[in-house]
C-alpha cells in the first residue's frame, strides 16, 4: 500500500500546470477517499490527509508580488555662453543706457554702483509660472530623467521621460521588508539668480561690458507613498505623505553644480540670462 501513496509525490508546480495538476488533484483525491477508509484501520489516516494537502498547497501556491522600477539620467552638455560685448559708447553713455533699459525690462535691479561700475540684476523663476518663456528650464539645463514603473502581470509598463530642471511627476518603487515601498512623486523646480553686469572704459568712445552669474536650483520633493506587501492577495497600506523635502544645486556661469548624492544630478546655465544682459548692454550686437 506505501507503493500505492507514493504515486502522489509532494512537488512543487510550475504557474503554466498549475491549472492541469489540480484537475489531476481531483482525480486523486477522488480514489485517495477509498484509500483513507483502508489506511483508518491502519494508523496511517494523518500521513494520508496531511500528504494530500501538502500536494495542493505547494502545487499551486499564489506567486509572490514583483514591482519592478528604473531610473536613467543623462546629465547637461557644455554650451559656449556669451558673457562679454564692446559697446560703441563712451562709460556714462553706456552706463546710463543700459539702465534705462534695464528699467524697462523684466528683470530686477538689486544694487547700482556706478563709482564701482557694475549693476546686479536679480532673476527668480518658478515651475509654478505658466508661460514656459519665464520658467526655469528656459535659463538652466539639469539634463533628462527616464523613469519606469511596472507591476509585473499587471497592465503595461508606466514610462516617465522629463527635463530635470522643469516640475514632474512619477511613480517609483523600492524594495522594503515584507514588500515594495510604491511612492507617487511630485515634483516642484524654483529658481534663483543673480547677474552681475561690469562696465570698464575702453578709452574715450567706448565700454567693455562682462556679465557673470550665479544660481540656486531648488527642488522640492512630497507625494504619497504605500507598502505593496509581497504576497498579492494583500492589499496596500493606506498612503502616508512624502516630505515636502528640498535640494538645493549652486552653480555658476563658468562652473556646473551638482547635488550631494553620489552620482547625483548637475546643472549647467543655458546662457540665455547672459545673452539677454549683454544684448541690453549693447542692441547692436544682439544674437
């Protein structure tokens, strides 16, 4: 008769005949009833009941969850930047005109020194601004993210593609015990900058002007996030809120800036503050 049971080995199955076996199952089952009649008389009821569902459990056990997510960064390229013109003016001349234009530009004028010949010019834009000519994506670069997110036998993979230095949202993953920690991201740029225009007399008739800039790159991070436990029949915890947590990136015309992670993200101006400063300073040699 122990011939007889071990023509029911305990094994685990595969997902693609699991719907096959437990057919088989039944057929099993069916004629382990007489043998369960027989093996009462023999002691051997418990090892038959415990055998047979041993069999089922492990042959068609639920597969664990799989969340699968990528990020790819590719960072900014150098640009060539125009930070200096000659002006066909004497120093009061260009002095005096480049204020005027200044005042009737967009910018913001902090500090004239005219016995020190330079002005500062202050610049402060936000994701939150609509015309996308004022955002801050328009006066720096921080390269492109690439993310996926994808619940593997679950819909289509989530593919997220957007410049860093523009506001975003994302879903990402992380593995956590017991689980996969699932996070939706939102996230917010700010921008601060400041130029500081030099004027330096070149003779009597005219006047080299030299722009250099600085810039404060805030990302603000919040969202929600859950724990996707690791057996799927388990539903997700109630969301719990992300941050608003920020990092900062200093930078300069001549330098790029990154943020403190290792492999972390770098910044670089798009030269656009600067040439829009000189062509004030000089109309004629506008680009």
């Amino acid at each position: 008769m122990w011939r007889e049971l071990g023509r029911a080995p305990i094994v685990a199955l595969s997902d693609d005949r699991c719907r096959e076996e437990t057919l088989l199952f039944r057929n099993r089952f069916a004629r382990a009833r007489i043998l369960v009649r027989r093996a009462a008389t023999e002691g051997l009821l418990v090892v038959l009941a415990l055998t047979l569902v041993s069999a089922f459990v492990l042959g068609c056990g639920a597969p664990d969850r799989s969340i699968v997510s990528t990020v790819t960064y590719e960072p900014p390229t150098a640009r060539a930047i125009v930070v200096e013109t000659v002006v066909s003016l004497p120093f009061d001349a260009a002095w005096s005109e480049l204020i005027r234009r200044l005042s009737e530009s967009s910018y913001h004028v902090s500090t004239l020194e005219k016995a020190s010949r330079f002005v500062r010019v202050d610049l402060h834009r936000s994701s939150d601004l609509a015309a996308k000519a004022n955002k801050p994506s328009r006066y720096v670069d921080c390269g492109r993210t690439v993310r996926t997110y994808q619940e593997e036998g679950l819909g289509q993979e989530q593919r997220y593609e957007y410049e860093v230095a523009a506001s975003s949202r994302h879903r990402e993953s992380d593995p956590e015990e017991g689980g996969f920690r699932v996070s939706d991201v939102n996230r917010r740029v700010d921008l601060d900058a400041s130029a500081t225009i030099y004027l330096q007399p070149e003779g009597a008739r005219r006047t080299r002007v030299t722009v250099k800039s600085r810039y404060r790159m805030e990302i603000e991070i919040s969202g929600l996030a859950s724990l996707y436990p690791s057996d799927p029949a388990d539903d997700p915890t109630a969301p719990s809120s992300i941050g608003p947590r920020v990092e900062a990136i200093r930078f300069t015309t001549f330098k790029a800036g990154s943020d403190k992670r290792s492999g972390g993200l770098t910044c670089r101006p798009t030269g656009d503050f600067e040439h829009a400063l000189v062509a004030l300073a000089n109309p004629a040699a506008a680009i």
